[in-house]
C-alpha cells in the first residue's frame, strides 16, 4: 500500500470543496471551489495541488480541475495578507496554527 502524499490530502480537501458546491450551475460551483481555494489556502498549497494536477487524472473533480486552471479573481482572500505579513496575524487570519 502506497503512502498518502502531501498532494493527496490537498485533492481530497479540494475534492471536499466541489462536492459542496454540487448542487450550484457549473460556472458558480467552479467560481465557488475558486474563491474557497483562493480564500483560505496559501499559494504553497495552491502551486503543490495544481503542479500535482495533471497527474491525478479523474481522482481530481472537474470542477477542481477548472477551478484551479482558470484565471485567478481579482479579490483576494483575507488569509493571503496575513500570510505574508506576520503583522497583520488577527486581521481575518485564521488561528487555527
């Protein structure tokens, strides 16, 4: 039995996600499954899954699959500042670590 990889439990969150938005028009599940991902991960999180992507095949939801080719929102998410800079720890950074 092979190991779980990194990439694998980044799949199965991003995975988790599209199942939430399921029941949405296409376009607003991938917006969704964009927007969640863009919002609460960090770019290291982002790049692994995405360079990781191609290789998973249909493990990975279509809708993970678009969501995570598409172009990036021009919103960012209020994790992304806080992960940069350590200053603003508290101002809609998760302290969950």
């Amino acid at each position: 039995m092979s190991a779980v990889t990194q990439e694998d439990k980044l799949l199965r969150m991003a995975n988790q996600i599209a199942t939430f938005f399921r029941s949405y028009p296409e376009d607003e599940a991938v917006a969704g499954v964009q927007k969640h991902i863009t919002a609460f991960w960090t770019p290291r999180m982002v790049d692994r899954l995405s360079a990781a992507l191609p290789d998973m095949g249909e493990r990975a939801d279509i809708l993970v699959r678009r969501a995570i080719r598409g172009p990036e929102t021009a919103e960012e998410g209020p994790v992304r500042p806080a992960t940069r800079d350590p200053q603003k720890l508290g101002e809609g950074a998760s302290d969950a670590g």
